[in-house]
C-alpha cells in the first residue's frame, strides 16, 4: 500500500503528468527489459517473451487525474482556473488545493478553493439553493496580488489535497482513477514470470481529456491485442436504485461490456470470463452507460485492435475520496497474470 500511496498524492494532471512518469519509472527500473517515453510523454515498459513470434499485447493504464490550470490572476490575487477533467462541481466546496507555481523556484503553494459566493448566515434562501458553475470558483492563497504574480503564472497546474487512508479492507484517497491501474500494472509487471505475449505496458497520457496518449501509442506500438485497466463505477450506495450501481464493491475484477466509447471484442470478453471461472477469481461483468477507457482509442487504432477494459470498481468517481476494495485489486492483479502467462 505504500506506493498505491504514493501513486493517489502525487500530482499529475493531463498534460503534466511527469511527476507520475518519474515515481513509476523508479518503480519498474530493472523489474522490464526496457523502459521508453514516447513523444506525448506516455511512459511504455517492455517485457518480452521467450516464444518466438509471440503475440504482442499493449495494456493501458493512465496517469493523468482530474485537476485544474491557472486561468486568471485577479487584482487581489485570487486565481481562477481552467478544469482539465469532468468535475461535479458540488463535490469542490470548501477545498484545499495545492498550486504548482513555476515561477522562479517553482514552489508548490497551499490554497483555499470556494465558489465566489455569499457565506449562508448572509446568503438568501435561494442563492444557497445554486449550485456554482466551474467559472464561479476562486483560489485564495492567503496572499497579495504581487506575491501571487512573483509565484504563479497562467497554465500552472492546481490539484485537489486528500491524503490516502488505508481503511483495512478498502482505501481511500484522490486520483485512484486510475492510479490503481498504475499500480494494478506495476504489480503485474513484476509478477510475471513468463509472459506468453510481447507485453508493452503503457503508462498513459492525458485520458481524462479525450484518451490522447492511447491514440498515439497504439498507433506506434501496434498491438495484436489492447487491454485498458482503468476504474468504473461501483454505485452500491443509498441513493441508487440496484439496476444502476454498474458494479459492486468488492464482488471482484470487472470485466467491461461496453461503455460509450468501446464495446469489448466478445471472443477476448469470452476468453476472461472463462479463465476468471477456471481459477476461481471473483469478477463481475459491466455495462458503464456514460465514459470510457483507453480501450476506445486502442480498438480503432489503424485497422483495428481486438480490446478489452479490465475495471476496477470504485464508488465516489472523480472525488477526492474515491474508494476501492482491496479484494478487487488482488482480483484483477490475478485475473491479468494468469491471461498473460496462459
């Protein structure tokens, strides 16, 4: 759990993702036969099979979480910000944010986040019913204007503050989509043992703004198969009625279906869940109706890609306080190892 840690507090929107890049290519220096980064910025780790000929499968897990670029600088020094990522915005009240200034030294700056609104004791009954657009937020950083300018500048990346919890038989934290993938790859990595296929392991790029770096590293690295990891919704929470929760917390790996922009290859969907059955890993299958993984960028790549998305279910998506079920890691981690030792 120390580097899912890690992984959950770095920072790392799409676009600058290098601290993330750094920590996971730390993490998988002499675990692969080689590490290259591409010309968008995706990390790819390589470990080759011993049988000749063999299949060459590309997985893809991405780096980039939901956050923010500095916008505006106002006169008094408040910072508004561009989101890079789908946020709900009646999950940012009241939040502390980290500005990475990259003026001068570059330091990072803690920050106070709140919709450019009335407190309620002066707000009137419906003006605390709104619920703020991304445009009415504001950065206090506690600081003058010219402070401000002499640290921060337009395009510095802003990212949301919660430190992960491990809760015993789940954890808790940011950016566990998809930082649990990273780590659900990792893991893998270096479970293996010998791998029947060319496995290119990809660390991707700037999903959250449209699968960016699965597009162009499918198209370098042309798969004969495409695997996405990535999280999926588990709404088995009050509030949803059970036809909607997608999957469930700790029910196992899922195996995706379909969502809007992949429908899974059914002879490779088929392939999972009749090795899932054979070694007895707990899965759940998914029908996700809004979103999509890097698997939709890897299916269309030059001809075609033969793809999947193996999902982690995870409640609270694209919040600070995301959670996902330690037995469905172990799942997935399982599921994964054995289809590309098999």
């Amino acid at each position: 759990m120390k580097l899912l840690k890690q992984l959950s507090e770095i920072a790392g929107v799409p676009g600058r993702e290098e601290r993330v890049r750094v920590l996971i290519k730390q993490e998988l220096t002499g675990v692969v036969d080689s590490l290259k980064e591409d010309a968008l910025g995706n990390l790819i780790a390589i470990k080759k099979s011993d049988q000749k000929n063999a299949k060459r499968v590309m997985l893809s897990a991405h780096m980039d979480e939901i956050g923010f670029y500095v916008k505006h600088i106002d006169d008094k020094g408040f910072l508004r910000l561009q989101n890079v990522g789908g946020f709900d915005t009646r999950n940012l009240f009241a939040r502390q944010v980290t500005v990475h200034g990259s003026v001068g030294k570059g330091k990072d700056l803690i920050g106070v986040m709140n919709p450019a609104t009335k407190p309620v004791h002066i707000a009137s009954a419906e003006e605390r019913k709104k619920v703020p657009e991304m445009n009415e937020f504001a950065v206090d950083l506690g600081m003058s204007a010219d402070k401000v300018k002499r640290h921060v500048r337009l395009g510095d990346m802003v990212t949301l503050i919660q430190e992960f919890r491990d809760l015993g038989e789940v954890v808790t934290g940011k950016a566990l989509d998809d930082r649990v993938s990273c780590w659900i790859q990792i893991e893998v990595l270096k479970k293996l043992k010998k791998p029947s296929y060319d496995i290119y392991a990809v660390f991707s790029v700037q999903e959250e703004v449209g699968v960016r770096g699965a597009t162009t590293s499918a198209f370098g690295l042309e798969p004969d198969i495409g695997i996405a990891l990535d999280t999926t919704l588990a709404v088995d929470t009050p509030g949803t009625p059970g036809d909607q929760s997608v999957t469930e917390l700790g029910k196992g790996a899922a195996l995706k279906v379909m969502d809007s922009r992949s429908i899974s290859t059914r002879w490779l969907l088929d392939e999972f869940i009749e090795l899932a059955e054979k070694n007895d890993i707990d899965y759940q299958l998914e029908l996700l109706p809004l979103g999509g993984t890097d698997a939709g960028a890897i299916q269309l790549s030059r001809r075609g890609v033969p793809s999947i998305t193996l999902s982690t279910p995870s409640r609270y998506v694209h919040t600070v306080t995301e959670m996902v079920a330690k037995a469905d890691l172990n799942a997935a981690i399982k599921l994964l190892t054995t289809y590309l030792e098999t």
